[in-house]
C-alpha cells in the first residue's frame, strides 16, 4: 500500500477552517439572538483568536476527511481545486447531511447581498423579484429607482440577464444576486423581459446605483378613503419606523380602520417584528421562542401603541416567518381579522453566522409559538375568513377587507 510522503502535508485538512468557523459562529450567537434572519456584523474592533489543536479537539477529529485529503494530495492525477472551494464544498456536504431545508450555506456574493437587504440597502437595480404561478421570475421595479425609470414595468418576466437565459429552477436569491452589484462608473446589468398581454420583449440595460429597499408602502385607499392600507413587503431593521411613520400619517389623514398587508412577505428580522406588532398592541407578549434551553417570552411595552383603529390583516400562503409572527400575536390577541390564505408555516428561527470564508451558515437553533402557544411551523396560520385568489389578478382579498372594516366602522 503506498504511503502519504512529507510533500503532501503542506495541505491541511479541510476541517481546520470549518471548525473554526464554527466555533466563530457559536460565539456569535450570543449577538445574532435577536434576529430572526439575524443580520449583526462583529465589530471591526473585536478579533478572535482560536488554536486549531484546541478547536480540534473541542469539536472532534475528522480522520476519514483527512486521510481521502491526504490520499488526493499523494496520488491525485490532475488538478485539484482551490483549498477555499473543497472547504467550502465539505461545509456544504456536512450541513446538507442534516436534511432542514432551513439550514444552509450560501457563497460568500450572496451572504454579502443578504446582509445588505437585511440592512435596508444594496447595490442593484431596484426591483422586487417574485416567483409567480407559472414558475416565471416577475420583477416589480422601486419607484423612482433606476429600473423603474428605464421602463421596467410590474409583472415584467425575467427571461435573461446579461445575454444568459434564467432557468425556472433558479433559486431565489441567485436571481435577486444577479440583478445586484458594486456601484461604480458604467456597472450594470443587461435584462430581457417578456410583456404581457403580446409577450413582447424588450432589453434594458440598466446601471447600478444604491437602492433603499422601501420595506412598507402606504396610502390611503381610492375604495374608501376611510380606510388606510400598510403593505410589509418585508422586515428589515428599517421596518418599524417606517410603519409607525404610515399609520401616523393615514391617521392624519382621518382613516378610520387599517388593512395591514403582509401577503407574499417572506419575513426578515425578528425583533422588527416584535416591535411592528407591539405599535398595535396593549402591550404582553407578542411570541415564545423554544429552544435546547428551554422557553422564553417575547413581550412589548404598552407605551409602544400608536393606534387602536380597527384592523384587518391580509395573509397568504407565501406570508411566512416574521409575518407570520405578526399576524399570529395580531389574532391571538384578537386585534385583528386575518383575510385571505393559510399562511406558509416557517415557525423555526434561523440564526446567520459568518464564516471564516465569507460565506454564511443558516442554522435552524429554535421555533417560535404565538401568544395562545399555537406552533406554526409546518402548519401555518389559519384566516379568520378564507377567500380563493381570483384566476383574473382581481384582490378580492383587499375586496373582502374593505366591506369587513366598512361593517366594523358602520356598527
């Protein structure tokens, strides 16, 4: 049996850099708790340090991974890839093994790009990608943003980018990451569309510029001015404000009753979500988070409230994690009506650690129950009044909501 010699050793195991990335990621849990999809960075100040014999023998030794690493290094024919990409694959294999479709590694551009939305910024175009019925990519561009002034128009479908056809079976958020990039002189995107009803094409080329996600949308409703209507599209750490500010102002604009809008919001941070629904509450508590630990309460403060007009809060079966947070405290608490779909059911919490690579482990660490102490995952949120989504594009969501508040209002 041929031997490993001394020239093989300079490649170290695979594992060295995953352990420590791991023990990285157990230090920032501490810090990232407070988020549902937690978005905190470690300070530039603060480093750590880790022995690697240490690490190794706090998590456990690897021989098999070592000895195949090695055995490839010695009798391998042709070239192997990077070190950075079989660590980064091995990752992805261990984390795979688990069989959550909620824990994962994502690549080190699309970590940076989640971490950006999450923030409330990023580099792109200004569009909102959403998957439709048909599988079909669907862009719905910011307004004033630069697809939207180039004439990108809502429910413009995205064929290609950069002269490439876009499968499908792409996954979301590397389509959002190829409408995204650095701004600079002249960096842009080529896109193609197909327009409805003719499926017209048409190309754009559109250059980056930073883009302020507009988390919540708000206005006064042409149906009956005496409601006012609150989109979440979804909850970045500018969420709360943001809402406070549009109930503010519709209040101001002499609406009586509220529809809160939360269909197709994928979720985002969660203690903006906490703090969205305590702008609706009497204070208490607003979820509990189980974990290994045990159980805990998360509450809100009386003196958060900002109005007590009558509600209705619109779900659907994309509406998922810390939506769905909302909506349950909103309807346990019975503040509000939930119109609409069963919701998705995402009740795990996803703690985000930063390896060492730059890249990003998901980690399901916990799930959230409602106030009654009803679990979502798996099950979703239950409407108060279900209503079939029309094959026309027509809301009778919306439409149910109005004539539910308009009762509320008129009694």
């Amino acid at each position: 049996m041929a031997t490993v010699s001394e020239h093989s050793q300079p490649r170290q195991s695979v594992w060295s850099a995953i352990i420590r990335g791991i023990l990285w990621g157990v230090f920032l849990a501490a810090i990232f708790m407070g988020g549902f999809w937690a978005r905190g960075m470690m300070p530039a100040a603060l480093t750590l340090k880790f022995d690697a014999a240490q690490a190794q023998q706090a998590v456990g030794n690897y021989p098999l991974l070592t000895q195949v690493q090695n055995l490839l290094n010695e009798n391998y024919l042709r070239t192997q890839p990077p070190q950075s990409e079989l660590e980064f694959e091995a990752a992805k294999a261990v984390v795979a093994d688990l069989k959550d479709r909620f824990t994962f590694i994502i690549a080190p551009p699309v970590a940076q790009s989640e971490a950006n939305v999450l923030a409330g910024k990023y580099g792109g175009i200004g569009v909102q990608v959403q998957r439709n019925e048909a599988g079909d990519f669907a862009l719905y561009p910011f307004p004033n943003g630069p697809a939207a002034r180039e004439g990108v128009k809502d429910g413009d479908i995205l064929i290609k980018v950069n002269g490439d056809p876009v499968p499908k079976d792409m996954q979301q958020d590397a389509v959002d990451q190829l409408l995204r990039g650095e701004v600079k002189p002249d960096s842009g995107v080529e896109i193609v569309i197909r327009r409805a009803p003719d499926n017209e094409e048409k190309t754009f080329t559109i250059l980056f510029e930073e883009i302020e996600i507009p988390s919540v949308v708000w206005r006064v409703l042409q149906e009956d001015k005496n409601i006012g209507y609150v989109q979440i599209i979804r909850f970045t750490n500018r969420t709360p404000t943001e809402v406070r500010q549009g109930v503010l102002e519709l209040a101001g604009a002499g609406v009586k009753s509220l529809v809160l809008d939360v269909r197709n919001n994928p979720g985002g941070l969660l203690q903006e979500s906490i703090d969205v629904a305590g702008l609706f509450l009497d204070g208490g508590v607003v979820a509990y988070e189980r974990n290994k630990k045990g159980e805990q309460s998360f509450t809100v403060d009386a003196s958060m409230n900002i109005t007590k007009l009558p509600m209705v809060i619109l779900i659907n079966k994309n509406t998922a994690s810390a939506a769905e947070i909302v909506s349950g405290a909103l309807k346990d608490r019975k503040r509000a009506m939930l119109i609409g779909q069963q919701s998705y059911g995402k009740g795990s919490v996803q703690l985000i650690f930063p390896l060492l690579d730059k890249s990003a482990l998901h980690m399901t660490s916990s799930e959230w129950l409602s106030p009654a102490k009803y679990q979502i995952d798996g099950k979703g949120i239950e409407p108060d009044i279900s209503v079939i989504p029309a094959e026309d594009g027509r809301d009778v969501e919306l439409g149910e909501a109005i004539r539910q508040l308009q009762k509320q209002i008129a009694g």
